[in-house]
C-alpha cells in the first residue's frame, strides 16, 4: 500500500499549468513539524514535501502560509528520476 497523510503548512506554490493532456497541475511545497516517537524517545521532526495536485483539485488552488492535511501517495518525479513527489488527492482545509 502506498498511503501517505500529512498535515503540513503550504510553503510555496507554482502558478498553475496544464499537461500537455489539458490536465490541470499544481506543484507546491509543504512544510511539516511534528513530534514523532521513536525506539522510545521523542524526536522533532522537520521537512519540506515536494507535491503535485492534478485535476480539479488543482483548479482550487492553496494560498502560502495555509494549514491544510493532505493525503495522497509517492511516486517518482519522472520515469529517469528517483526523487519521490507527494501526488495529492485530498486536501482538508
């Protein structure tokens, strides 16, 4: 399974652009700071998401410095790249 929930703060966005399908994409940035527990110890957690939103959901749009919890998956950035990029496809504002 390749699920991937995090709630973040939008950190940067792209104007919006189209595939050359006609697909609506939006790239942004999102920057996340948690708490995390790990082998018994508590440990800040801080780092900043690549992602792309394809579809309708792109056309709404996020504003810089929002809240939001974003779900999605990983996939490569490209089919010769091993960078990951979050594909969102649920925001909760």
């Amino acid at each position: 399974m390749n699920t991937l929930v995090l709630q973040a703060v939008v950190a940067q966005t792209e104007p919006l652009r189209y595939t050359p399908a006609g697909i609506p994409l939006l790239r942004v940035v999102l920057h996340h700071v948690s708490d995390q527990t790990e082998a018994n110890m508590k440990r800040k957690v801080e780092c900043e998401v690549n992602a792309v939103i394809l579809g309708d959901l792109a056309l709404k749009g996020l504003k810089l410095g929002e809240q939001i919890t974003a779900r999605g998956f990983l996939a490569k950035r490209s089919l010769k790249s091993t960078q990951l990029v979050m594909h969102i496809n649920h925001i909760e504002y």
